[in-house]
C-alpha cells in the first residue's frame, strides 16, 4: 500500500534524538536555540520562535497583531479548520472570502471586496505549497493598513520572485506537523519583524512569563503552554539539514506527475490538475479536483477503489464554512461555491522524497483505470 505521504528519518536523526534523550536536557533548551537561530538565518535573520504547533503560532500571531474581540480577520475557507478556528479563538470573527478556482487559494479580488471598517488583518493561505500573490496581498493590505499573518503552514521552502517564503512579509506562521515538508514531529515557527514581537512571542509561549536578572519572574499578560521540546526541535534541526534534497526530489517527482498525465490526457474525465508551477512551489501535495459531473461516484468511493488499487488518497480539506461549528455562526452552502466544489473533489495523491520514480506511474496509472470505471 503506497500512503499519500510519510516522513523520511534518517539514521542520523535516530542518533540525535539518543544523544538529546541521554543528556539529561529534553523540554525545551540548546536545541531549540540553536533549530531558532539556523532557522533564523534561513530567513535571512528574521527574529523566529519556534512552538509546538502551527496552530498556536497563527493564534499567537494574531495576537501579537493585536487582534481581537470586534475584530475581523479575512481568510479562505478551504484550508486545514485550524486557519479559521484561531481567529475564534482570539475573539475575532472569520470574514471568508472564496477561492480562485485555479490555484485553490483565495481569490485576492474578493478579499478587497470583503474589507469593511472592523477588518484588522488578512490570513491567507498558501494550499499545498503554492503561494498566494505577495505582491497583490501587500499592496492590499497597505491600501487598507491591514496586518498580514501568513498561514505558510505548507509552504516553507516556497519561493515569491526568488525570495523565500518567511524572509519577506509581515507575520509568517509555519507548520513541522509530520506530513509537512519539514517536521519536528509536531511544531510550528513564527518568523517576525522585530525583537519587540519576538520577546511578546515567548510571553505567549509560555503563560506571560518575563525574566529578569537572576530570579526575577513577572507576568502581565495571559499565555500559554506551547513550547517546542529539545526532542522535537532536534528532528527539527535534522530535516532543515536535508531540506534541499527533500525539495529537489518533490519538485522531480511533481514533474513525474505531469508527464504521466500528459499521457492519458483524453481519459481524465475532465480531471483538474494543480497548477504547474515549478518556480515558487515546494510541492507539498500534489492535488487533483475530480469532475463531479463526468463521475457516476463521489469522492469517497474513488477513494475506495484506489486503496483497492493499493494507493492511498488524502482530503485537504472541507470546506470550512460547512463544519455544524461555522454553520452555527452563520454560514451556509452556496456562500462560497468554490470552495465547496474543490472541498467535495479535490483529492490528494502520494507525494513524499521517499516515493520511488515508478510509484507514480502507478498512481497515475490506478486513477485514470479509477475514472474510467465510475465514468458517466
Ligand atoms: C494550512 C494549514 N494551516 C495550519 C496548520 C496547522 O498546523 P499544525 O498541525 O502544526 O498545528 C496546518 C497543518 O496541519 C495546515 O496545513
């Protein structure tokens, strides 16, 4: 069975993480300095803080920005739950706007129109790697003085005109959850624009605490518990080490992809390929929209007869505006028709560094055998 991703832990990782274990230091302490500071650099020396999730850093983000209750924070609604759930968290309201239908991401024109008096910030989303236009965003946000949290949960390593992803911007939140293109099992960074906000940042971090000489301890704003252990950031440090290779083999890989379905080009049933872009994204997933009308199947029994196949898919993700939680506060179906139509199609296929090259033929090979027997 071929998963749609899994992690790749080298040997030296395992011994790392036994030499961290053994050294008598295992929550957070020299590892994470150290997973802080090599990503710092990797940001072009952009203050980072490192968390236990990418959750928590988009929530802490928010915060820093100064968001809160009677705020509005504009996002898309066809992401990971998370993205829209730390604007509630904070006290804020999710404005969403709909998705451009071919990129997946959301649609910069409707945003502009969503602006209202109460909108503080923009939280876009870069869906599997593929970044929203910085260019248009930012102009955007300085028309309006919006701050900007980038959701770059799966983006890190993604290129805007030959800069990297969290070395330009405002505030930029990224996810090392297991299946992102680097992991420190779980975890999260949150790159920032000066040490004021980097020092708010560890506040949040951890329940308000401020140091200071040698005993010193003082709290004057509400944190949390969502420090990164010397264990996890270690992993963390690892793959950052091996990310250039990771990224060459997922770009080889999508390129696979298209070559194989250039192929079988008149028997996809009208199949929506991503965007091949091979300047700015890191190819964290290679997504596939079925065309409903060409299917006499939904989704799930697609997915079904592919595991059947011995491949296994993915869903990223719902869309978020349909969960009982968003319909309760308002929203129903037919508020953003495209993302309910990817949230109901869009499929994820195997894409990880330790695929083999005939992997993809396989999966190619087992989704268009797939649509021609539920084809209408
Ligand atoms: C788009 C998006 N936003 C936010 C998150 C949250 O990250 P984490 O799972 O590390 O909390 C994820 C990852 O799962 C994600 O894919």
């Amino acid at each position: 069975m071929l998963p749609f991703t899994r992690p790749t832990i080298d040997e030296a990782t395992i011994a790392a993480v036994g030499e961290v274990l053994r050294s008598g230091w295992i929550t957070s302490g020299p590892q994470v300095k150290a997973f802080e500071a090599e990503l710092s650099d990797y940001f072009g020396q952009r203050p980072v803080r490192v968390f236990n999730s990418g959750t928590c850093t988009m929530e802490i983000a928010l915060r820093i920005a100064g968001i809160g209750a009677g705020d509005e924070v504009i996002t898309t609604p066809l992401s990971w739950v998370a993205t829209a759930n730390v604007i509630l968290e904070t006290g804020a309201r999710p404005v969403f706007a709909d998705i451009d239908l071919a990129t997946r991401n959301i649609d910069l024109e409707k945003v502009e129109r969503a602006v209202t008096k109460a909108t503080r910030a923009v939280l876009p989303v870069d869906l599997s790697g593929l970044p929203v236009d910085r260019t248009r965003l930012y102009q955007l946000a300085a028309s309006h003085h919006l701050r900007v949290v980038e959701d770059a949960a799966q983006s890190f390593g993604s290129l805007w005109q030959g800069r990297l992803i969290g070395s330009i911007g405002d505030l930029v939140s990224i996810s090392f959850h297991a299946n992102k293109n680097i992991t420190s099992i779980e975890g999260g960074c949150l790159v920032m624009n000066d040490d004021a906000e980097a020092r708010l940042a560890e506040q949040y971090r951890l329940q308000g605490v401020v140091r200071s000489g040698r005993d010193g301890m003082d709290v004057d704003l509400v944190g949390g518990k969502y420090n990164l252990t010397d264990v996890a950031a270690c992993v963390g440090r690892a793959q950052l080490k091996q990310f250039r290779a990771f990224r060459e083999r997922r770009l080889a890989l999508a390129r696979m992809y298209f070559e194989a379905f250039a192929a079988y080009r008149q028997r996809l049933y009208g199949l929506g390929l991503p965007v091949a872009d091979f300047e700015n994204t890191n190819w964290h997933m290679f997504q596939v929209v079925l065309n409903e009308a060409q299917l006499r199947a939904p989704r799930a029994e697609i997915m079904a007869a592919m595991e059947a196949r011995g491949i296994m898919t993915g869903v990223h993700y719902p869309a978020i505006h349909l969960f009982t939680l968003y319909r309760r506060l308002g929203w129903k179906e037919g508020d953003f028709p495209n993302a309910e139509y990817v949230g109901r199609n869009t499929l994820t296929l195997p894409l990880f560094p330790g695929m083999k090259d005939d992997d993809v033929g396989r999966v190619v090979e087992a989704l268009v055998a797939t649509l021609a027997e539920f084809a209408r």
